[in-house]
C-alpha cells in the first residue's frame, strides 16, 4: 500500500496511496505528465479490484474507477496516444486517452482460456504495435495479441513462446526483434 520516491535513485522516501492494492506494475506518460499505478486487491495477486492509481509526480495519488479486475500490467502507447492494461482473471483489455475516464475496450476471444491466465503488455514505439502476451507454463493456449490502431487487438496465432518465465523475465520478440524485460 505505499510507493518509493527518489530525487537521485539514492535517498529514497516511502509515499502512502489512498487505497489498499497490490502493486503490479508502473508506468510514466511524459506526453500527459503522469504516472499510472495498476495492481490487484490488498489480499494478494488474484483478488479483482476497481481502481487504478494516477499520479502527476509519484507523491499524491487520485484512484480511478475501471472494470473489475486483477491488473497485472499497464503501458503508455505514446503514438496512440494511450494507456493500455490488462487484468488477470478477466477477459478484458481497458484503455484510456488521459489517464481519467478509462473504457473497457476489448474482450478478446471470449470463451477462451485468455480470461484466466497471467498477462503482460508492452508498447514498442518503433512499430507503434502494442502487444498483449499472455501465458502459463508450458501451456498449449499461450497467446498473443496485437494492436496497430489503438483500438482493437486481434489473436496472433504464432507459437512465439512456451512459457511464461521466458518472455516475462526477458526475451527478444522473433517477429521484431523488441526486447522484452520484465
């Protein structure tokens, strides 16, 4: 329930948010001057909740509402003009233009396994392509979603990874060679 800040990346201060969430992942719009903070309830990586946090300078906090979900990843696409995240345990991809209103804007394959298997998205630049890669271990229904228009994610049916640890802990994408850390 709190956040580290730093000036230099050496003295470190310790900033309370204004709700009870498990911190996933961060990421920094500089087109919007903001912070975006998506995690999961306060009893643990699973637990479905309805906020995300924003933050113009990492100290004060505003909670925004969103679909329910257990967020597990969050990215700012700066040529859509876009945050996207994505909620484990839920079939859903929202977005949202300033960080404020955010919209439900996908529910990919519906009645597939995507609901409830471990997400991460990432935005490269280059390409201007998001991508939604999400896995279990050694699980024949990986995927892969893409979007190039910032709108809609369409299913890539290549068998570009095997299991989670390889493209979550770092790994170089065959199709355009962006690297993935995590």
């Amino acid at each position: 329930n709190k956040v580290l800040t730093s000036p230099n990346g050496i003295t470190w201060t310790e900033r309370s948010l204004p709700i009870n969430i498990t911190c996933r992942d961060i990421c920094w719009s500089k087109e919007l001057g903001m912070f975006c903070l998506v995690g999961a309830g306060a009893a643990g990586y699973s637990t479905l909740i309805d906020k995300l946090l924003t933050s113009p300078d990492g100290i004060t906090w505003t909670t925004r509402d969103v679909p329910n979900g257990a967020y597990s990843s969050v990215c700012w696409a700066s040529k859509m003009n876009k945050f996207f995240t994505v909620a484990n345990g839920v079939n859903t991809i929202v977005s949202s233009s300033d960080g404020i209103t955010w919209d439900n804007i996908a529910q990919p394959l519906s009645g597939s396994t995507f609901g409830s298997i471990a997400k991460k998205i990432i935005y490269a630049e280059e390409i201007n392509t998001a991508y939604v890669f999400a896995a279990y271990d050694c699980n024949p229904n990986n995927m892969i979603l893409i979007c190039t228009d910032g709108e809609s994610f369409v299913y890539n049916n290549t068998q570009l990874f095997t299991y989670v640890g390889k493209i979550f802990e770092g790994d170089t994408c065959p199709d355009c060679g962006t690297r993935i850390e995590y």
